[in-house]
C-alpha cells in the first residue's frame, strides 16, 4: 500500500509532462482562428466544391482511379469537417453552426452536380470505382480516423501540406458524387450506401479532430454567458453523431462475424473434399443476414445450402438467407487463382465485361457483350475443371447476380453420356448443352418406353423418344435421326454424336 500512492504521483507526473512537451509553443488562439477560417463558407469553397464534384463523378463513370484522386486533391470539405471537430472541442456552438452550415452547402451543392453530370452523360453503368463505395468497412472507419487525427495534427502544427494527403486518404468527394450518380440513375440502393460511407467518415473525422484538438490542450470557455448551456447543446449535438458511427460499428462487427462463422461452416461441411471459397459476400441489416458462396469443390455435397443456413441460424440467432453454389472442378485451387483482373475504360460496355470477367472464377478463352442486346457469351478452357453440371451452375449463378443480362455459357465441346429418357434432370442437360454448341447432332432413340395409356377420351400422347426430340426442337436444336447409335442393354436411352 505504501508504494502505491508514489507509483500513481510518479505516473501522472510523467504524464503531464509528455503533454506539456507535446504542447509546447502552440499558439492556441492563432490556431484556432485559422481553423475556423479555413472552415467557412465563401465563393472559393462553392467553386473548388463544383471542381471537385465534376471531377469525382466523371472519374467513377471514366472508372479511373487517377481522376478520382484527382478530386479529392482539389476538395475543399476537409476544412469544414476539422473546423466541426474543434468547435465540439472548444464547446463554440456558433463556430459549430457555422461549420456545419458549410458543411451541407458542399453537400447540396456537390450533389446537384453529381446529379446533372449524370443525367447528361451516356455512361449510366455503375464502374467497380462506383461500387467500391456503396457500403462502409472496418477500414474505412480506420481510414476516416487516421485521416481526422493526421488533419487536425498538421493543423495544429502549422503542417497545411498533411490536409492535402488526409483529403486523399479520406476520400471525401467520391462518396459524395456516387450518391449523385445513384440518384441520378434512380439507384437508391448505390445512393444509400454511398451516403453512409460519407456520414460515416464525416463522423469520424469530426470526433478525431476533437480528440487531437483536445490532447494538444484546446479548452472551452464556460465562464462567458451561457456557457455552460453552450456545452449542454455541443454534447447533445456529439451524441447525435455519434449515432451512426455506432451503426456502422455493429454493422461492420456483426458482417465479420458472420464472414467468419461462414468460413467455419462451409470447412466443416466440405470436410474432406478439397474444397475451396472462391466467393463469398455478406450483408447485415440488424435483422436479417443475407450470405452468398460460391465454392469450388472435388465433390459435391447436396445438402450443403441447408446445412450452412442451420449452422448460421445457430450461431447469430437471427434468420439467416443462404445461396451456395458448388461448382465440381478438379483443382479448387486453380479456380480462386484464375480470378482476373478488371481493367479501367470509358466504355460501358467492355466495363461490364469486365465486371463479367471479373466474377467467372475460372480461365477464359473468350468473354463476350453485345451492349446493345445486353447478351453475355462466356466460353471457359478445356483445361478449367468444369464439367457440363458444373457450367450450367456457373450460369445459373451470373445469371442471378446480373439479372439485366442474358447470360450464355459455352462449355468446352466433349462427348455427351447417353441420355436416361426417364429423368427430366438428363433430358435438360443435354438440351442446354447442344443449344449452347448450336449442334446439329445424330441422335438414336433406344428401346424406349411408349407413351401411358390415354383417359377415355383422350389422344395418346408423345412417348419419351418422342419428347425429347420435342424438346430439342423447341431450344433450336436440329436434330438428324440415326439407328445406328444404340449399344446392347441400352433401355429408354438416346445416344448422340456430334456431327463432324
């Protein structure tokens, strides 16, 4: 007990005189002065807003990264958002209001010409520099921070240069004009996101640049009139901006548990068959979890969907929507290597050929889009482990995450199995395979099952011969009918060969 009380005087001696060093020579008034300043609403902060909103946008519709930074050289919104920040420290409403003030005029103002740029340009598709921003992440939070933190310190030491690379690390504008092309093209989901990307970085400037302002001995006065009211008001307005930071901050912690607890599963459920995630994505609204796998796997487990939604439901508590899709490939690894690189254009359409490549796990000897009739036509490498089940999977699964696009996967040319007439599942298969070939094919019909005995009253219908070639008719397939096919034992069987 007696060596207590001299540790913690010993401590906070320490303490207090590493903050007096640290606060040494800073000019408090001087500082604070030009902080608000810098912070204010005049006719250079409306046109470097204007500059920079026309540059963000264009560069996210361009997807060019260059341009993008390019905007965020030129915005002026860092100035306001750390003038925020030190009247929160300083308790000075008006400042506060003043910076606030400032604040939603960039806002407004940015986004009217996001807005317009958008409605005039011919570029509507949204890039991967536009979808980058559309939720906020745990990096961004820690981005945003940093950023408020470098800001204010080079503030505070008289270091201007350091607000320039916090603009572009904080990446104010961008977010700002991808809410304009979301509301410009009438995507709400893109403007949404985008939106609570800036709120959220807004907020966590704001609070660092209060925190380093507070650290380097930025006191308020509340011995002026009504200053202590003064301080009741910046508090509630803290806690307000707080609210979403906190949102944010549950929805961040709450997706990696779920991103982890799907990894977890999906190797237990995959145990000893090779398997491999090549894409995962999670989304969280607080109420219910929406997961979507892709996984690559030696062997395929069909109750995997339900078991991964057991397992989820049972470890968040929550209800949970899984879609897993499994592709058998012989090398899983091979297909998460395979991933390729999108590439920047200003044209909309090779933009979404990118973003085509880009989602096909697998190497590619061609991916095709016509813009015009919104037609994908993808052809995978022999050499790329899928077989026809496991391409018909891949494009059921493009399909349903670009629903506005008619998606074609051609599978490599290989010899068909003989087709069990009875089972729907291989009658369908072998239709979908020589309409992607566009085939002319010789086809044997062997021993198969005539038609059931009609109702009285009723016509017999087509046999299950007769169906098939039906079917093949109906996905503009022509067929050439061959007697010479059929091996001995085949029973209710077509067998095909691919003409020369």
């Amino acid at each position: 007990m007696s060596d207590t009380a001299p540790r913690k005087r010993s401590t906070a001696g320490l303490t207090r005189l590493a903050l007096s060093r640290v606060r040494k020579g800073v000019a408090y008034d001087d500082i604070a002065q030009t902080v608000y300043d810098n912070g204010g609403l005049d006719s250079r902060y409306i046109t470097m807003t204007v500059m920079s909103a026309a540059i963000a946008v264009l560069g996210l519709m361009l997807n060019s990264p260059a341009v993008v930074i390019g905007a965020m050289l030129v915005s002026p919104m860092m100035g306001p958002i750390v003038a925020l920040g030190f009247s929160i420290a300083l308790l000075d409403l008006d400042e506060m209001q003043r910076a606030v003030k400032a604040i939603a005029v960039g806002v407004g103002v940015a986004l009217l010409v996001a807005i317009i740029l958008t409605a005039v340009s011919p570029l509507k598709e949204p890039t991967s520099e536009i979808l980058a921003r559309t939720r906020p992440n745990f990096f961004d939070l820690l981005i945003a921070v940093f950023s408020g933190l470098a800001g204010a310190y080079g503030v505070i030491r008289q270091r201007g240069d350091t607000v320039i690379g916090v603009a572009i690390a904080t990446a104010l504008m961008p977010p700002i004009a991808t809410v304009g092309f979301g509301l410009g093209t009438g995507d709400l989901h893109i403007a949404g996101g985008a939106f609570y990307l800036f709120l959220t970085n807004l907020v966590a400037i704001a609070l660092a640049a209060t925190l380093t302002a507070g650290l380097f001995g930025f006191r308020p006065k509340l011995a002026t009139a009504g200053g202590r009211w003064r301080g009741i008001a910046v508090v509630a307005v803290l806690l307000v901006m707080s609210a979403p930071l906190a949102l944010s901050l549950r929805a961040i912690a709450q997706e990696s548990r779920v991103s982890a607890e799907t990894r977890l599963a999906v190797g237990e459920i995959f145990k000893g068959a090779d398997s491999r995630i090549t894409q995962l994505e999670t989304r969280s609204d607080g109420e219910e979890v929406t997961v979507s796998v892709l996984v690559s796997t030696r062997e395929i487990v069909p109750t995997a969907q339900s078991q991964l939604t057991n397992w989820l439901e049972a470890a968040l508590h929550l209800p949970v929507q899984v879609t897993l899709d499994q592709i058998a490939v012989a090398d899983p690894e091979a297909s998460a290597r395979a991933l390729q690189a999108n590439q920047a254009t200003p044209d909309p359409a090779t933009q979404m050929r990118n973003r085509l490549i880009e989602a096909v796990p697998f190497e590619t000897e061609a991916v095709l889009y016509d813009g015009a009739q919104r037609v994908a036509v993808i052809q995978p490498r022999r050499n790329s482990g899928l077989d026809l089940r496991g391409t018909v999977a891949l494009e059921r699964g493009l399909s349903a995450r670009f629903p506005d696009v008619a998606i074609r996967v051609i599978p490599p040319l290989q010899r068909l199995e003989p087709v069990d007439l009875g089972d729907p599942a291989s009658r369908g298969l072998a239709v979908w395979a020589l309409a992607r070939w566009r085939a002319e094919p010789l086809i044997s019909i062997c021993s198969h099952e005539p038609a059931p005995d009609p109702a009285e009253g009723e016509e017999r219908g087509p046999d299950a011969g007769e169906s098939f070639l039906a079917e093949l008719t109906a996905a503009g397939v022509t067929a050439e009918s061959s007697s010479g096919l059929c091996q001995r034992g085949d029973s209710n069987r077509a067998r095909i060969a691919l003409a020369e």
